[in-house]
C-alpha cells in the first residue's frame, strides 16, 4: 500500500511538472512575440534573452508564433491524462467540447491583435488577456476528459447503466398462468417486459420489507387473473377488509368465468359480526360417538383453561357416556365425584 501511495505521488509530480513547462512555454511565447511592451514595462532580463536567441538559432523554435503554443498544448495535455480529478456527475461532452472551442479560438487565433492600433501595450494587454483565457478553457476541458474516460460517470451516478440487463418482453399465457407487466431500462431506454408465472403450482414466495409493494405489484394481480380464470382461492388478508374487497369486487364482476355460480365467505375471528359462523358441535354434524367425545373434551377444555397441562390424567379420569338416541341424553360423568353433566335433549 505504501508503495502504490508513493507511485501516487510521484506521478502527480511528474504531471505538475509537465504543466509547469507548458506554463513556461505560454510565458515564453508572450516574452518572445511582445518583446517590445515586455522592454517598456522593464521586465526583460538579459539572460533570457541571450537563453532564447540560442534556442531560435538552434532549433528555429520562434520561426512561427503557432510553435511555442503547440508545444504548450502538448504538455497541457500530458498532464491532463495523468490527472486523477474529483468525480463529478455533471460533466458531459457537450461542455468537453464548447471549452475546446473556446479555448482554440482564443489560445490559436489571436495572432491578429498584435497588428492592431491601439498601441503596443495595449495590445500586449489583450493578447495575454485571450492567451489565458484560451489556456484555462483548454486546462479545463483536459481535466473534463481524463475524469469522463477513467470514471465514465455523466448522468449515471448509481451505475444504472453497468446494472441493467435484457429481461423478458414476450407474453406467454395458459390456462393457468399470471402474468406480471414490468418495466425495466436497457441500453440507455425504458422497455416493457413481463414476469410469466406459466406454473404457479411449483409454489411462489414474493419477499419484500412493509410497505414495498408486495401486494399491489404482485398479491393483487395473482388475486384478479386466478378468478378470471376461474379458481377457487384462499385468501389470508392480514389488513382485512383490503385483499377482500378486491376478491369480492373481482369476483362480482367476473362470475361468467365459472361454471357453477361461486360463493364468497369471510371468516374473522377479530370481528364476528362481519364473519360467516357455524356450529361446529351442532348434532347434524356428529355422525358417531366419537364425534361427540371430541366435542365434549373441546368444551372442557375451554372451560378449565388448566386441563390442558394434564391432558394425561383428564384422559383417564373422564368419560363421556352417551344413552342411546331414543333417550336424547348424553352424560359427561367424572369418576371422581361423579358430578353429572346432562346436555341438552337436541344435542
């Protein structure tokens, strides 16, 4: 880790080296090609000027006022590529490239204003006006390149792009499928697709936190296309009346899909008054004496909450003890006291 920070470092070094020598060679160019206001204003030094004569005789580098600017961009540019900037999302081609313009025009075709007659200094002036303002916009739009290439963010800062993929966009039915419509974003568009539930009887699992949409994305349409369909369903609705009402709702409107008339029933424990009852210990519901033993022991059990603990003991101390039907009596007779219990002449 230490060594990769200080290849870090010396890079970034490198790079503000490079732009350093760009800088100079601007200056340069300035120095070169404004001498003339540089000798008014008294900022000439004489070894510069003896340094440059040297390198014009050598190697003909001011033969031509566009050679130091190239030179400078190359270097600008260098150090751009080697840059590693703050991420930013905003950054687009369109802004890449109307800083280029900007920068082009005002770095490279400025040659013009040194012929101008307002006076040499006065020209000097805005010839090193256009020349950084020419620089800045093409330092700009350097570092804008290197972040675009090595983060490739523009508008797509939750990586949206690298994540989506090809989902399924056919329709494929049956008798017994659900059909789910989706929505997904695929090579930079939003496309419609369908999640095809073709068996649901391999049992399905939809996951979710509260309040994430389970049941209005997924519950509600397995609840609508099964009834058009004709099944019959089981519906737990935790949130009563919710899912009931799109069941009934759904149902009313949608009869012709069965071939016998359904019929809808609603069984609340927390509410009796909104739920379908029956008695379960009704005599038309026993059809033999152990029908009638389990409906006893049920009873007691809810009378003395305690016989639960000891269901060994009531097992044994306890006995139901039924006349035959004529008499209509039934006795629950307990050994110990022998306590009688006659039920009802209609039970």
């Amino acid at each position: 880790m230490s060594q990769q920070e200080d290849d870090l470092r010396a890079l970034a070094k490198i790079m503000d080296f490079l732009r350093a020598v760009s800088i100079l060679f601007v200056v340069i160019n300035i120095y070169w090609y404004c001498y003339e206001a540089v000798r008014l204003w008294g900022v000439n030094i004489g070894v510069v000027d003896r340094i440059l004569m040297n390198f014009h005789r050598t190697a003909g580098l001011f033969g031509c006022i566009i050679y130091t600017k190239l030179f400078a961009v190359l270097l600008l540019g260098l150090s751009c590529l080697g840059t590693s900037g703050v991420k930013e999302e905003k950054i687009t081609w369109t802004k890449i490239w109307t800083f280029i313009g900007v920068g082009f025009v005002f770095f490279f075709l400025n040659w013009w204003i040194l012929s101008l007659t307002l006076g040499i200094e006065a020209n000097t002036a805005i010839y090193i006006f256009t020349m950084a303002v020419g620089y800045i916009c093409l330092l700009m739009s350097g570092l804008y390149i290197s972040r675009l290439l090595k983060n490739n963010l523009m508008d797509d800062v939750f990586n949206t792009e690298n994540e989506s993929f090809q989902q399924e966009t056919r329709l494929i039915e049956n008798e017994y499928s659900v059909n789910l419509p989706t929505r997904f974003y695929y090579k930079k568009k939003w496309n419609d697709g369908w999640i095809n539930v073709v068996n649901p009887f391999r049992a399905s699992i939809v996951l979710g936190t509260p309040g994430s949409g389970k049941s209005y994305a997924i519950v509600n349409s397995f609840i609508k296309q099964q009834i058009e369909k004709g099944f019959s369903q089981y519906v737990y609705d935790f949130k009563f009346p919710d899912l009931s009402m799109i069941a009934y709702n759904h149902l009313i409107n949608n009869q012709d899909g069965y071939k016998v008339k359904p019929k809808f029933y609603v069984i609340n424990f927390d509410d009796p008054r909104r739920s379908h009852r029956c008695n379960p210990i009704h005599p038309d519901f026993m059809e033999d004496i152990t029908d009638a033993y389990e409906s006893a022991y049920t009873i007691m059990l809810n009378l003395n909450k305690s016989l639960v603990q000891k269901q060994g003991d009531f097992l044994w101390s306890h006995r139901l003890s039924c006349s035959p039907p004529s008499s209509g009596t039934c006795e629950f007779i307990r050994v110990a006291d022998t306590a009688r219990f006659p039920m009802p002449s209609n039970y």
